[in-house]
C-alpha cells in the first residue's frame, strides 16, 4: 500500500508513541508535516506508528497493529472540527489511559471545545522547535511545561520555524488525496489578507521554501513517481514560482498545485501547467459579487475570474472547479444571483463547470470573529435568510452545472465547534445536530460577538493584534450597500 522508509522494530525499553489522524488514510497521508513528525519522532529514543480511522477502525496501528492503549503517549491530529467525533470515539474505544496531545489546526485556531479529552495541546508548527524532543520525553504532564505547549491553563504563544530549511530526505509514497506522487511543499503563510481566512494567520508570517531545494528533493524521486503535488495555502503566489514550474515539468514530473489563485492564472504559468499534465483549475471566487469580494478583502474581481477561464481554455483546459461560501457580511439575493451570473458566463465560454457552495463559518482570530452565523444579528431570521439564498441556488445552478452545496444545519454545528468554549465538550455525548446544541445551552455560538468582550480563544497569542482585527471588524460593519 505504501513505500515507508521510517518503519521501526519496537525493542524493549522503546517508549511508544501513537501518531493519531482521526480521518482517513488518504488525506492523513498527504499531510506533509504529519510526515515530517513520524520521521523525526522515528529518529529519537521513541518508536512511532500511526492510527487512521480506516485502518484497523482506528483503534489499532497501521504499522504493527498494536493496540492504542499499549502506547505511551497519543498525539492526534485535529486538521478539521468534525474529525473531534472521530477522536474521542477513538480515545473511549481503545480506552487508552496514557498522556493525549492533540496539535494541528485546530488546536492553534481553539482548543477549549475539546479541552476536556486532553492533557495537552501543542500551539504552533514543531519542526526546528523542542517540542518533539520533549514530548518524547515527557513522563507526566508536567514534563511537557514549555512554550508552545498549551496545558489548559493561562495563555500560551505560537511557536513556528522562521525558516523552512528542514526537510525529509525520504517521503512515504502512497495512494494519497493528491494521488501517488511527491509532496513538495512551497511554502507556509499567505502574503494576501482576506478576512475570512483563518490560515493566513494561524500560519503567518509568510514563509516559502528556496526552489533549489524543493529541486533538489524532486531529483531524488526521478523514476519513482511521475507526479509532483505542490502545496502551500497560496501555492501560485511562491516568488518563483515559474521556475519551480518549469524545472519541475523539464525533469518530466506532470505537476499539480494544490490551490490556485485566478488572478495569478497568467499565459506562461497556465502554459506549464498544461504542459505538467493538469487538466481542470480549481478556483475560489468565494462570493457572488465584486462588493462582497471587496467586503472579504480577497482582491479578486469577476474580470479576474473570466480572464483566468479565457486563458486556461485557450491553452486547452476545459474543466473548472469553483468555490463560493454564502451567508457573508452584507450580502444580499442579489450578491447570491451574481453566484448564477458568473457561472452562466463561465458556460458561455463553452467550459465544463462544476460548482460547490458551503454556508460561511466566521473563524476565530480573523476580522469576521465577531461576526454571527449567517452574518444576520437576528440568528432565527438569519437561518431563514440562508435557507433561501440556499433554495434559489439549488433552483438555479442544479439545472447548469454539476452542484452541491453544504448543509446549514452542519456548518452551524461547525461554527459552535470552532468559537465555542468548554461547555460545548457536552455536544460529544450526543449525535451532533441544531436540535441537541439549542437543548444544551450551546447555539449562543451561533450568535454575533461584542468586541469589548473576552473571547474563549484570546488566550492564544498568534502573530496579531487584536485592535487591528477590530478595526477591520469595523470597516465591514460600516459598509454601505
Ligand atoms: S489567498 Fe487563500 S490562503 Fe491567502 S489569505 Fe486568501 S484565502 Fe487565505
């Protein structure tokens, strides 16, 4: 299934230390820092095997299917809030008494929800940082007092590499969302500032990766695989991102990136890609509209979009991807038809279109936090509002193109997942749904926040100011239709 250069023999007197992706292989596998992870804890006085919920339910490891409760120490890895369903299933399943961490996205953006299933929560990026030394280390929570390491009391700040000059020598190859290819990743941060984006500042400052390298680690895998993957939260905007793309594609790896931007879509990079091999773009235009766009500061214009397709088709790429969330500040009907528009527009041009709407989640530490579901101060109103803008898409765009659009209810449970604070851990005793969290007090986090007041996820400190994020806050409450 997977060509693994890190595979250890355990030995007596090895601590063991479980590796926990609560989702499936595929997109676990893909995860080029959870990889660095396994490696690095596999090269210390540690063994380290990994856990995915469809290997061995979960419960078992992948490597030498040993029970999780005979490991040490269990580090999860929470990239999405619905994988925290699939976590403590796991953790009461394998009934694993020994020290849980949990690290990932999730755990930078809020920890509290999920606070209660863990001793610890690792705050940041642990490559070139302690941390792993230390958790291997570690023999009771108190080992694991250091910064970055977040042990469910006062506050606790980020810790990142400022340089992305480490690398693995050997990557895993496998069947992975991206297919059986290298990972390369380009870089981490984004220099853009759109309001919605979490990752932006979860992961800033920007940093990339120097393309002699990234060349290097490519002519190690000639002949291994044919395929190069190129990931990074904007992976087009690298400064030399061209290079990269023609040194990649000369060697004769067919390359692909993971996002792409519309207004970086210029003739010569859409060239390269075509030439890797890529035969459909994915886009994000977000919203519907222009206003709404400048609303989300994602300085991308309708023209952009319809530029990008003209030169994409040109060059002989036929199929789109595109990306909209609704339920945005300001946003009315009318923003939510331009969503129609632009994909009509984009038909036009005789390309094959394919759509996906998903209701807007406003994400701690961004401008829009404060922000309630559905961006309607009323939430009941607010619902009904979405419902709508929701009944008009499918009306409209299911007889176009291929559509699906996300549920109300589970973007709701999403929000309450992401903003909430300790109390929510009582939602993981239930199936999830709107009805349970109204019955437990929990749909508060559904609600606007007032800026004066403390928010359960201030007491991280990432690279911000929170009156920055106030003042932006601002500027979208004051816009004027
Ligand atoms: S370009 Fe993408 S990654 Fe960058 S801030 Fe905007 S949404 Fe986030």
């Amino acid at each position: 299934m997977e060509d693994n250069p890190y595979i250890k023999r355990w030995r007596k007197g090895l601590k063991r230390i479980a590796l926990v992706y609560p989702n499936k292989y595929a997109s676990g596998i893909a995860n080029i820092g959870l990889q660095y992870i396994y490696a690095y804890l596999n090269s210390l006085e540690c063994i380290c095997e990994r856990f995915y919920i469809d290997v061995h339910e979960g419960i078992r490891s992948l490597e030498s299917k040993t029970n999780l409760k005979d490991f040490d120490i269990a580090l999860f890895s929470l990239q999405f809030e619905e994988d925290y369903f699939n976590a403590i299933r796991i953790l009461k399943k394998s009934n694993f008494k020994g020290l849980k961490i949990a690290g990932g996205p999730c755990a930078m953006i809020n920890p509290k929800p999920i606070s209660k299933f863990f001793d610890a929560f690792v705050i940041g990026e642990v490559e070139n940082t302690r941390i792993l030394e230390i958790i291997a280390n570690a023999r009771s929570i108190e080992d694991l007092e250091c910064e970055g390491i977040w042990l469910k009391r006062g506050r606790v700040k980020r810790v990142y590499p400022k340089k992305l000059d480490f690398y693995l020598n050997r990557q895993i190859i496998a069947d992975s969302v991206f297919g059986r290819c290298l990972i390369l990743e380009v870089g981490r941060g984004c220099i853009r500032r759109c309001r919605f984006c979490v990752a932006r500042q979860i992961y800033s400052p920007p940093r990339w990766r120097d393309i002699r390298l990234l060349k290097d680690i490519a002519e190690d895998y000639r002949g291994i695989v044919n395929k190069v993957c190129l990931v990074a939260p904007s992976t087009l905007d690298h400064p030399r991102i061209k290079d990269l793309l023609f040194e990649l594609v000369d060697m004769g790896f067919m390359v692909s990136p993971s996002s792409t931007r519309a207004d970086r879509l210029d003739e010569e990079i859409v060239e390269i890609l075509v030439e890797g091999g890529l035969k459909s773009i994915t886009i994000a235009p977000e919203a519907g509209s222009d206003k709404i766009r400048d609303i989300l500061k994602k300085d991308l214009s309708e023209e952009d979009v319809i530029n990008a397709v003209k030169v994409c088709i040109d060059k002989g790429i036929k199929s789109f991807k595109f990306y909209f969330m609704i339920g945005l500040p300001n946003e009315s009907l009318d923003d939510v038809k331009g969503i129609v528009e632009l994909v009509k527009r984009v038909r036009e041009m005789k390309a094959e279109i394919s759509v996906s709407v998903n209701p807007f989640v406003p994400k701690p530490h961004t401008p829009l936090q404060w922000c309630p579901y559905t961006c309607v101060y009323d939430v009941r109103e607010g619902f009904r509002v979405l419902k709508e803008k929701k009944k008009y898409l499918i009306k409209e765009l299911s007889k176009i193109c291929n559509f699906n659009i996300g549920s109300i209810e589970k973007f709701a449970i999403q929000t309450i997942l992401s903003r909430g604070d300790v109390d929510v851990s009582r939602i993981f005793d239930f199936k999830p749904s709107l009805r349970i969290a109204e019955k437990l007090g929990l749909t508060k986090y559904l609600n606007g926040f007032d800026i004066e007041s403390e928010l359960p996820w201030d007491f991280i400190e990432h690279n911000y100011k929170k009156e920055r994020l106030i003042e932006e806050f601002i500027q979208v409450c004051e816009f004027q239709n």
